[in-house]
C-alpha cells in the first residue's frame, strides 16, 4: 500500500513507567483541554481510572468516552459522525483495535492524536495507517501519525505475555522486510529510501542487545516499535515494516479456522522468509530462544495445512508487492521447510 507521503513525526513522546499517570500534565502543555477517547472494551478499570484522575489533576475535560469491539469500517466512520465537533483532541487507549480506529477517526477529523497503547503487540500504535475491517477483510487504510505517544513501561510490563511475544515477532519482520525492499529495487527499480531503512533495521538492533522482558526490555521494544512507524511516515510506504513475511500472514488470517496475533504469525513467517532469503535465520532463531517466543508458539501449534495455503495466496495480497516470493516459485521450498527444519517443526502440527 502506498501511503501519501509526510514529514510528521510525534511531537510528545514519553516512554517510561508512570507517563499514564502525566497525561493532564502533557496534554495542558499542548493546549488540549478537551478530549474525546476511545479505549479498548476490555480495559482494565484500574488503567482506566488512573487515566480520568490524570485528566482530572489538570482540568482536562473528557468529552466522550467510548468503548471499542469492532474494526469495522463503517463502525470507524459512524463513530466519527458522533463525535463532538469542538474537541482538541483524540486520545486511543488501550489495545491495537482502539488504537487503529481512535487514529482513524482523528485523521478524519483532522485533529491531533494521542496514543497510549497498554500492551506492545504490534507497530501499529505509531503509524501512518490504520488495520480495519472492509468487506470482511483487514485493509491498511491512510491515517495520520500521532502527535504524541504515551508508552507507560510498567503498564506494558504487566501486559499478558503473548502480547510480548507478538511485539517481539512483529519488530523482527523488518530485517525481512528490508531485504525484500533491496529484492524489489534490484529487481523492478523500486526505490529505497536509505534513511527509513537504516532506521527499520536499527531499531531491531537495539532491541537485539537486550531482549530482556523487564523495564528496561519494554523501552527498548516500545522505542523500536515506534521507530518502525516513523520510518513508514519518512518514506510514504509499508516497505521498512512489512515484506512478504506480512503477506504470509494476512493470507493465514483469511484461510485459518483460527486466526492468531498478528505478530505472532509474522513473527514465524519471518523465520521461514529468512530461510529463502539466505540471511538472518540464525539471529532470528537465537533472538526467539531468548525470548521464549519458540516456547510460546510451540505450546499452541498452528495448522500446517493452513499456512502451506497461506503461502500459495500470499502473492495475491498484493499483486504489485515484489519480495522474495516473487522472484521464484517458493512453495516446494516453504513445505519443505515447516516439515524439516528444527525450529519450524515445533510450531506445527502433524
């Protein structure tokens, strides 16, 4: 998908433990006196009501406060018509689904957006674009970057841990990303934007250093994350973040019985696309031991069957997306691989 080109960048960024707790502070800085938010059906009431005190403290006024279950495109724009008109802002709070529709109705009112994901799942709680459902697919939809994101270390800590590994999985799908953006240039003229994916890759290797799940993990995740989306932004394109290791699993999201985590399913689809790629699978598979990401996917297989037809769908997701699997038929290489290699026979069933 092609994202219209922009130079934005958040403007507040706070990454450490108790930026929920300062969120008054930070939005009378910027003169947002009045808030709509949007914030995940099953949040926490805890995170909840540290976020109105913190509104409170400063005189912050919450205009709407609503509950997100549904993705749903027309839900997105229905939400919009209902919002109120003399608003500073837009906070999303919560998981990636509040998240992508509170970023979506902001850039549909063309206000200013605050994100403060409680979890660290994904990319997508700093990016260009939002994940919503149309015609019953996810779709990657134009959306504006956020003027500020709040990533409270501590309340991304005490997130579920799959949500950990999911992050975990999604972050390291940019060293196969790139490596398809290079496959394309050499082979179709794409071009390349250097500095977005020197960013991309440094961002993963920050993370690299220390794969630690503890505060200081969570920062260094949380600050890779986000640099991911900027590095869309600075290049108007997905091609920093999302390769044919993304087109794996949004093939296995219309085909599987049971669809998982994003990150999850990218982040196996990234091991396999490194074994075509030639490069990084034995960082990958050492980065995954560290983390326990193996263990995780391991203690809940994925279908085999599933994922061999993921991957002869993945090149119909975009047909205009040259990676890896454009450059040759891959699928005998694909079977082969989840059915022999040490690290991908444990993810499947027989």
């Amino acid at each position: 998908m092609l994202i219209p080109k922009q130079t934005a960048i958040p403007a507040l960024v706070r990454v450490k433990p108790g930026a929920l707790d300062r969120i008054g502070i930070y939005a009378e800085r910027h003169e947002f006196m009045r808030v709509v938010l949007f914030f995940s059906q099953d949040l926490d009431q805890g995170l909840m009501a540290r976020l109105v005190a913190a509104c409170r403290s400063r005189n912050i006024r919450i205009l709407q406060k609503t509950p997100i279950e549904s993705i749903r495109f027309e839900t997105a724009t229905e939400l919009f018509r209902q919002s109120p008109t003399n608003a500073d802002a837009i906070i999303g709070f919560g998981g990636g689904k509040a998240l992508d529709v509170a970023k979506y109705i902001a850039f549909l009112c063309r206000l200013p957006y605050l994100s403060i994901p409680t979890s660290l799942s994904n990319d997508g709680f700093c990016s260009p674009q939002s994940s919503l459902t149309v015609d019953d697919r996810r779709r990657p939809l134009a959306s504006a970057m956020p003027f500020g994101v709040l990533i409270d270390t501590g309340v991304c800590l005490n997130a579920p841990e799959t949500l950990w590994h999911s992050g975990v999985g999604d972050l390291v799908s940019k060293l196969t990303a790139v490596t398809d953006w290079k496959i394309a240039f050499y082979a179709t003229g794409d071009p390349i934007d250097d500095f977005a994916a020197l960013l991309s890759d440094a961002s993963v290797y920050q993370f690299l250093a220390r794969p630690e799940r503890d505060l200081e993990g969570v920062r260094l995740l949380g600050t890779a994350l986000l640099l991911n989306g900027i590095s869309m932004s600075i290049c108007g394109s997905s091609r920093p973040a999302s390769g044919s290791e993304h087109l794996i699993s949004h093939a296995l999201d219309s085909v599987s019985k049971r669809p998982r985590l994003h990150g999850l399913q990218v982040g196996v689809a990234t091991y396999l696309v490194s074994l075509l790629q030639g490069q990084n699978s034995e960082r990958i598979a050492a980065l995954f031991d560290a983390t326990g990401f193996w263990r995780a996917i391991a203690s809940d297989p994925f279908e085999r069957s599933e994922w061999l037809e993921a991957a002869r769908l993945a090149l119909s997701i975009k047909s205009d997306f040259y990676t890896v699997l454009s450059s040759r038929d891959c699928v005998p290489e694909i079977e082969k691989a989840l059915r022999s290699d040490p690290n991908l026979r444990q993810c499947f069933r027989n």
